[in-house]
C-alpha cells in the first residue's frame, strides 16, 4: 500500500491489483486517521531532512540498482543509491497530509 492510496476525506482505502488484477476500496477506520496522519507527518519530516542531508534514495536489495538510472532521464545504467534524483510521483502524497 502506498500513500496515494488512502483518502482521508472519504475514509477509504485503495488496495489496488487484488484478486483478479481489480482494485478494491475498503474503509479506512475513523479511529485510525488522525494516528496515521500523525505518523505520515512525521515520516514526510524524516524525508524532508534526508533530502536536505543529500540522501535520495532507500537501500535496495543486491542486483536492483542495476534497474535505475545514474543520471535523471536514463533508465538502466545502474545509478544505485543515493545519486541522481529522487524516485519518480516522489512528493505527491503531501498533498494528502494538508
């Protein structure tokens, strides 16, 4: 599950490519939306001061590096962690948090 997929203003969750490759919505508990807007939050901080510090990119597994680019607009060329940009649709779920 990705950020994107929850919508706190409709309390509804998208879990997406489930049996049969179809998305589903399922409720999003009323108890549970301030606490997960809490800890986005502070994730979205850490996030924000790992960018600052220069840090772009989670660890990946051995071998995966080799699928992402080592400069912005190059798919491929085995960039790794930590250089070039951050992932792509990176910052769109801030949106949700406002």
């Amino acid at each position: 599950m990705r950020v994107k997929d929850l919508d706190f203003g409709r309390g509804e969750i998208t879990m997406r490519d489930g049996k049969g490759q179809k998305d589903r919505l399922t409720m999003l508990a009323a108890a549970l939306r301030e606490p997960l807007r809490d800890h986005l939050r502070q994730e979205r901080e850490l996030h924000d001061a790992d960018l600052q510090r220069g840090l772009r990119r989670a660890p990946l597994p051995f071998g995966a590096t080799s699928l992402l680019p080592s400069e912005p607009g190059k798919a491929g060329t085995g960039g790794g962690p930590g250089g070039g940009e951050s992932a792509p649709g990176a910052g769109q779920e801030g949106a949700l948090l406002s």
